[in-house]
C-alpha cells in the first residue's frame, strides 16, 4: 500500500473535527516550506517562538493582512476607547 492510500484510510477513519486538524496542520506544514524559502534569516529559539512562528504562518498562509507598528498603535488606541498619544 503506498503512502496515498494510507493517508486515504487513515483519513476515513477521522471524525470530522480530526480531519479538520489534518487540513490544519498540512497548511501549516505548506506554509512553513514557503516561509523558509522566503524568510530564511529568522530561526526561533525558545518553544515559545516557535510556537509564535507557527502561528504567524497560519495567519499568513490564510490570508490575514499582518499590521504594521503604525497600524497597531492605531488599533490598540481605538480598542482604548481612542486613547493615543498627542
């Protein structure tokens, strides 16, 4: 039995909740290839940054525009109730 077909059984057997970790996981698996061909400077070190990694490729493999520090600023002020600096 080849590789496919294993993945298919094995795919089967999944309850749905399972199968959706599954698409999950091989996007990310997909993502971190693109990432390393286009983001090849940046290792993290700690669990946690390679956690926090994953979870910015995700963001990114699904679409989610990254905001920049200006951006941020503006959306951590207006989730403030519209507190700023002047």
């Amino acid at each position: 039995m080849g590789k496919e077909e294993q993945l298919l059984e094995g795919w089967r057997e999944l309850t749905p909740e399972k199968q959706q970790m599954v698409l999950e996981f091989v996007e990310a698996l997909k993502s971190q290839s693109e990432a390393t061909a286009i983001n090849t400077e940046y290792i993290p070190q700690t669990p946690l940054a390679k956690k926090l990694w994953e979870i910015r490729q995700r963001a990114i493999a699904s679409g989610i525009k990254l905001l920049n520090e200006a951006e941020i600023e503006q959306e951590l002020g207006e989730r403030r109730g519209g507190y700023g600096e002047s």
